[in-house]
C-alpha cells in the first residue's frame, strides 16, 4: 500500500475539527490522526467529540516534515540512498543538452546506483576543478540520422 503525504494546505487555521473532519481535510485516515493525537498532538479531550484547533493541526504537521535536502555543487541526489552524495571516485560524465545546459552523471558512492544532476554550462567550469568531469556528446535524436530505421538487421520480406 502506497505511504500518503498529509497535506497540511487543506486545514483551515481558525476552525474547529472533529477526528473525522480533520482527516478529511489532510487526506489520511481517521486511525492515524487518533495516534497523531496519542503521540503529541494538541486536541481537546475532555468533551465528545474529540476537536482539533486548525492551528495546531497545521503546526504538527509542519514539525513532522522532513527538512529539504540541499546539494552542494560537487554532489548529486542519489534516489536509493535519499540523501545528497558525492560521485564515486569524484569522476563525473557531462553530457550536453541544449546549449545552456547537461546533464551530470555518476555513480553513488555508497550503493553504486547511477544518479543524474541537471546543470548550466556556466557552472561546469567551477566544477572542473572540483572533480573529473568527461564531457560526451549527446545521442542525435533518430529522426536525424542517416538511417533511422534500427531494424536493418532483420531479414527483408519478398
């Protein structure tokens, strides 16, 4: 089963919630926000039905985010490690997009898992110096091949 991302934009900071609205307006189940408030968030216990003021509904789920992961220059995102990392043997290939911009590629220096970087090619110079960069041409696009046809190794039909 799929983990859903409460999304906090849909409580309303100055209103009221019972457990089921709140889980409404958060997109989880109506279990989950009964252990939100088992483990530490605010609601009003003493009446039935249990309510949950907007703001501090809001506020848990702003403190439960992870905080956002920023990549250095010399790093890439690497996607199994979920975690910024430096290239394996800080040797990096940069194949060109459009004129302003390539693409980086490398290996993870933990799992060996190929991760991708999307960056300008003001910024390639500063990175040379940084790590080992091979510069690669880009794959033509097979519409503008000589021969675009990729199944010439069959045998022709009569």
């Amino acid at each position: 089963m799929a983990t859903r991302r409460p999304n906090w934009r849909g409580v309303r900071r100055h209103r009221n919630y019972s457990v089921d609205e709140a889980a409404r307006a958060v997109g989880v189940g109506k279990g989950t926000v009964r252990r939100w408030t088992k483990t530490g968030l605010p609601a009003i216990t003493d009446r039935k039905p249990i309510l949950i003021l907007g703001s501090d509904l809001i506020d848990f789920l702003k403190s439960r985010r992870l905080p956002t992961q920023r990549c250095q220059p010399d790093e890439c995102y690497c996607f199994s490690c979920r975690a910024p990392r430096r290239p394996a043997f800080d040797a990096v290939e940069y194949m060109p997009l459009t004129p302003t911009s390539g693409n980086l590629r490398a290996l993870c220096t933990v799992c060996t898992t190929v991760i991708h970087k999307r960056i300008s090619v003001a910024s390639l110079a500063a990175l040379q110096a940084i790590l080992n960069v091979t510069v690669t041409q880009a794959d033509r696009p097979i519409s503008k091949s000589d021969d675009p046809c990729l199944n010439d190794h069959f045998e022709r039909e009569p």
